[in-house]
C-alpha cells in the first residue's frame, strides 16, 4: 500500500527489527497495550503473537480492512487521530497501567510526547521510534542546545534510555532522516512539586525565548519585583539561560514563587 506523504507515512519493513523493538515492550500474556499508527501490521504481528491484549490508534482509514484481515477480533483497531482522542475515556476503558510500543508517526511526535506525558501515572513502561534528533532531544543533559521543556517534563516522569538506532533503509519509502528506539519507564523517584501548574508556567516562561537571560525571560511573568525576590531567594544568578537549569533548580525555582 503505498504511503500517504501529509500523513508523514514511513512503513518499517524488517520483521526481526519488528521484533527487536517488541522484545523491548516485555510483553506478559494478556497485558494491555496501546500501539500508535500500525500501518499495515509488521510490528502489530509481533506484539499480537506475545499474548497481548493490543488497541491500535490509526488515522488512515485505508489500513482497517488490512488489519482486519490479517489480525481479525484479535486487534481493536481505532480509526482516530490519536491527538484528537479523548485520553482519559479511551484509558477508563480497560485496566492500567498501560504499556506503549509504537513507531509513532513523526509529524506528531512531540504533541504526543506531551500527552503521554499528561497521562503518565497510567503509562509506566513505552517503547517507542522516534527520529535520532528526538531521541537526543530527550536525553541531553543541561547546557546542551537540544535540552529544553519536552526534555525537563518527561523527565520528571521517565527515565528515558536510547535502545539503539535504526537507519533509513528500514523504512519504506525511505525517510530524510535516521531514527531511533527509546524506552522510557516510570521513574521511583519523582520529585516533589509544590505546585505542578506553576512549575510548568515557570517552564514555559524561562524557555520562551532561549537566546535571554533567566531574568528577562521571567519579568513578564512575575513582574519586576517578584523576580529579583526570586532570584534573591532561589540563589541561582539570573544572569544565566534557561538551558543551563537542572530539575532541581527550576522545582526550587517553582517553589519559592508558589510561597511568595
């Protein structure tokens, strides 16, 4: 079948990476599992074949009769736009937590990313291909160009590891780029926030333009005086980039102005 260009389609094409990739899941008989644009099946048949219970999210109404076909009432196959579907209803459905292996479609990569991350008490475990730069994105360390918000907020979730790279030629048609699998498990040590939504808004707010200071960059959010209390109180020099912040200093951070 061939691949839709708009829908950003990149069918995978080896089995034994197919394989690979559901190893990686460590998929127990009957356990539920969502996977994120099936296509026509390769990796489907291998999460199938391990005793799973599978709900595959597919916007392409061109691949049910084909999944249908070959997988039958095996599969519960939903013909949806993933970041369109109503999360919290689709998750009440069945048991949870829920296990994630998916070749995500990379156009949505990081919207997706953020919802799992919205969800993540009911997703502990995933396995997921995402583009080489996106695998570098999640895993770089502060100070680094590629480390940011999607960075910080997974994060907080996961411990997020690159599996191993997969190459263009794996894919039909074949990509621009190189890709990568990444697991991400539930952390056991996820810190404390005072404040959840003010910490992302301290987030948000420090990375909103990259190439300013962590002082200019809060003013329009906490106004001139509550910034330089922060910055007083925080012991962190303002004078620094968003980037060069860990976890612990944007909690710290996110703390304080929840106190002031």
């Amino acid at each position: 079948m061939k691949a839709i260009k708009e829908l950003g389609q990149h069918f995978l094409n080896d089995p034994a990476l197919a394989a690979k990739i559901a190893d990686l899941g460590e998929i127990s008989p009957g356990e539920r599992i969502w996977e994120i644009g099936p296509g026509p099946g390769i990796l489907t048949n291998e999460i199938l074949s391990r005793g799973a219970t599978l709900e595959a999210f597919e916007l392409d109404k061109r691949m049910a009769s084909l999944l249908y076909e070959r997988f039958g009432g095996n599969l519960e196959l939903v013909i949806t736009d993933i970041l369109k579907l109503n999360w919290a209803e689709q998750i009440a459905t069945g048991s949870s937590p829920i296990k994630v292996i998916a070749n995500i479609p990379y156009q949505i990569t990081s919207p997706l990313l953020y919802m799992i991350q919205e969800h993540s008490e009911h997703f502990r475990h995933l396995v997921l291909m995402v583009q080489k730069e996106v695998a570098e994105r999640l895993s770089a360390k502060p100070g680094k160009k590629d480390y940011g918000p999607l960075t910080i907020k997974l994060g907080l979730c996961y411990e997020i590891h690159t599996a191993f790279m997969v190459g263009r030629e794996c894919f039909d048609p074949v990509p621009k780029v190189d890709s990568a699998v990444i697991t991400l498990r539930a952390r056991t040590d996820s810190p404390s926030i005072t404040n959840p939504h003010l910490f992302y808004k301290v987030l948000t707010a420090a990375f909103a333009h990259r190439r300013k200071t962590l002082r200019n960059n809060l003013i329009p959010l906490l106004g001139r005086d509550e910034m330089q209390s922060l910055e007083q109180k925080s012991d962190i020099d303002f004078n620094r980039r968003a980037e060069t912040l860990d976890e612990k200093e944007f909690i710290r951070l996110s703390d304080i102005v929840a106190e002031l």
